[in-house]
C-alpha cells in the first residue's frame, strides 16, 4: 500500500474519476460524498459528449476549452473501454456523431457561425443541406434547412458510468464513503478534512485533499468562490414507435440523446443560481415542445420520468483544475460538460498532485479568476 494519500472530497464523476486516477498511479485515496456516491449532477446529466457544439469557442466562454473538449474526447475510447472491462458494465457508450439542426434563416445563420467557430478551434464538422441533414437523420422535421454534423460527438449512459467507475474504484483500493459529510478543509501539510459519519465528527490528514463536491465546492472556502449552481430540468421519453433520432441531435432549444434502450433523453434548462429538485411541469413543456418542433415523432412517444440536477457553474462555462491552497487541489466547475471532460480532468489533477503541470492545465487555473474576485 502506497504512503501517498488523497481525501477526495464529492463523489459525483470528477472526484470518481480523480480517484481512479490517483489510485492507477499508486497513490491511496479515499472519497467522501455527504450522500449516496454519485448521486449528483453526474446522475442528471445526459451524457452528451459533445465537444463541437458545446465546447467550441463562442463569446462569454473559456477560450481554450475546446482544446480540453479536444483531450478529453481523445482519451474517451480507451478510457471508458477500461471502466466498461473493469467493472463489467455496459456504458452504452456511442461515438457515432452529433446532428445541430436548423429551421430558419436565422438558425441557418447560426450553423455558419458555429462551423467557423468550430473548425477555427480545429474541429472537423460537415455543413449539410437540408436533403443532406435529412439523409443524415430521416427523423427530422421535412421543413429542415440545414444541419452541421460534428463526427467526434457522442453520448454515454452518465448514470451507467458513474456506477462503474465507482465499482473500478473499489476494485482499485480506493475506499468510497457515503454519507460523509465533509464540514470543514484544512491546508497544511498533511492537509486536513473534518468529516462526518453516522453523527460522529472525524479529523483525517492527508498528503492533498482534492475538492470535487460539485457547485457546493466554494462552501470550503478555498479558492475561487465563483462556481455556482446552475439547475438543469431534463426528461426521458418512451414507446417512440417512429420517427426516433438515431444521433445526438441539438435542436434549437433542446437537445435529444438517443439510447440504445430506446429511452429518449430530453433536456435541459439551464437555470442560473438554482439548486432545488424542483420539476416545473411547464419546463419539461417548453422543452418537449421545442423536441417535437426538430423531430415530429417524438411527439407519439409517452414521457416517462423527470429529474433535475445542479451543474457546478463558472463564468467561461470551465472548470478550475489547481491548487488552491498548501496542500489542497479544486476539480470542480464543469458545468455543462464533466462528463465529456472527466478523464482529462481527472489526467491533469492526477499531473498536479504529482507535481507536473502541463501546458494544458495553465488554462484552467484558479488564479483566472481569483484576480477579477481581488477587485
Ligand atoms: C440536467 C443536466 C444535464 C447534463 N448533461 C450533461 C451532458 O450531457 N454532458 C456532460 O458532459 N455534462 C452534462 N452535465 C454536466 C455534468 O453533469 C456536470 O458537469 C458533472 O456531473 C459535475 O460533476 P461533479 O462531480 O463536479 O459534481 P456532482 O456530480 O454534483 O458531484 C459532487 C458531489 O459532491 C458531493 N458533496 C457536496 N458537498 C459535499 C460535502 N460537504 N461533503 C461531501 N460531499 C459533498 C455531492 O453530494 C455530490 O455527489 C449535465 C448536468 C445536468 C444537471
């Protein structure tokens, strides 16, 4: 057993995958989670990697986190191959391209900025016409007037891989504790948490304490206190009997994930400083309303559950990956994207406890926003 220990603390996909990471190269880690593991907006997501359409630059958002989208999505195959096969699980995992539809002048407009914008940041896209984009995907709305086709996007079950990255954990020696509320971080070194569990408070140290608990992070105290929660309202569809997309399709004001199971997952709103469960049923409306619109067959299907989760949000859409004091790293603030984002996230934390900080990982510093936030 190792003499280098971490405390993780958020056991949602960026503490899960930090852990893993820092367990394959030696180090003994443990995670703590204030509820069940996982439970959190990684439960909600949809699963969309969608490094194009959600990560290429556009004004207001961090101008290198394509390149991140980039590495990441480059490390997802053999990665998730890994935690399908050491966890047995089946992650549903499915490469095959993303569809960004449009229906009138002004949505075709945008498709032309968004190829600009994309292969300016390096990405591959296809700028189809209307018969190409219904060729491409049949199930669209005839009055279709042109798509862009991102080949690199996909989806995953997030759900799936959240479970199994917590059982390639176990099996790596990581301990997972649930409801382990973590009170308090102390830096030092050993950096310290205060815990508790089952109503007792417990102090653990540690060579790093990482902090990964989602948009509750700033709650600790360290570092930057701009990540905040951003509420997402998202559903499933069933018993679609024609019409179901067969790619990741972002329509104008919904996206729809199709899994292999024939669920179909609709989502999301995006509700800055919201972090209640609440399900607005005139939400789940608008957002089916605006499905239908792109891909008339779904309106045949039944809705099937509604849930919500709460996105660790930053200003430019990424995540902080730093130290943010002695002894103490952050992992958190990925909002729309940490399941896409999660193994090169967890790579460049994994490089910073090791002392290496790539090129890479200068762009996602604590510091960016820490000199705005001294102001
Ligand atoms: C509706 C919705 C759809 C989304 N769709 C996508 C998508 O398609 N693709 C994509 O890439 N991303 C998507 N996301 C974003 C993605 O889910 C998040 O970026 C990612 O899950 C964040 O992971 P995390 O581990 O930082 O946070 P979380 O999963 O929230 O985990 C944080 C954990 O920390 C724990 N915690 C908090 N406070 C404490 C404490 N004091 N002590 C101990 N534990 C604590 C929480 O209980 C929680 O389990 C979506 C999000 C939502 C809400």
């Amino acid at each position: 057993m190792s003499d280098r220990s971490a405390l993780v603390v958020g056991g949602g996909l960026a503490g899960l995958s930090t852990a893993l990471e820092l367990a394959g190269r030696g180090w003994r880690a443990d995670v703590f989670d204030a509820g069940p593991i996982g439970r959190g907006a990684s439960w909600a997501a949809a699963g969309m990697l969608a490094a194009a359409k959600d990560c290429a630059p556009r004004v207001g958002r961090h101008p290198h986190l394509y390149e991140l989208a980039q590495e990441s999505r480059r490390l997802w195959p053999d990665w998730a191959a890994r935690v399908a096969r050491d966890s047995g699980q089946n992650l549903d995992l499915r490469l095959d391209g993303g569809l960004t539809p449009a229906f009138d002048a002004a949505g075709v407009a945008d498709l032309d900025a968004f190829v600009a914008a994309a292969r300016n940041a390096g990405a591959s896209v296809e700028r189809l016409d209307a018969a190409a984009a219904r060729k491409k995907e049949p199930a669209l709305a005839p009055d279709v007037a042109g798509a862009v086709f991102a080949p690199e996007e996909g989806h995953v079950d997030s759900r799936a891989l959240v479970d199994a990255l917590a059982a390639c954990c176990r099996a790596a020696g990581v301990s997972l504790h649930a409801d382990a509320d973590v009170r308090a971080v102390t830096p030092g070194s050993p950096a310290g948490i205060e815990v508790v569990v089952g109503g007792d408070l417990h102090r653990l140290d540690a060579d790093v304490v990482v902090l990964a608990a989602g948009w509750r992070t700033p709650a600790f105290g360290l570092g930057p206190k701009v990540i905040g929660p951003v509420k997402g309202q998202i559903f499933a569809i069933i018993d679609v009997p024609a019409g179901r997309p067969a790619h990741l399709i972002h329509a104008p004001l919904a996206y729809v994930v199709p899994r292999s199971n024939g669920r179909l997952l609709v989502g999301a709103t995006e509700e800055a400083g919201r972090s209640d469960a609440g399900v607005d049923p005139v939400a789940i409306a608008l957002l089916r309303a605006a499905a239908e619109r792109a891909l008339p067959g779904l309106a045949l299907g039944q809705v099937e559950s509604a849930w919500t989760g709460v996105r660790p949000g930053t200003p430019d859409g990424a995540p902080v990956l730093d130290w943010v004091a002695d002894g103490v790293l952050m992992a958190a603030g990925h909002h729309r994207n940490g399941v896409l984002l999660a193994p090169a996230s967890a790579g460049i934390v994994a490089d910073l406890v090791d002392g290496r900080r790539g090129a890479l990982a200068q762009h996602f510093s604590a510091s960016r926003f820490m000199a705005e936030e001294a102001r």
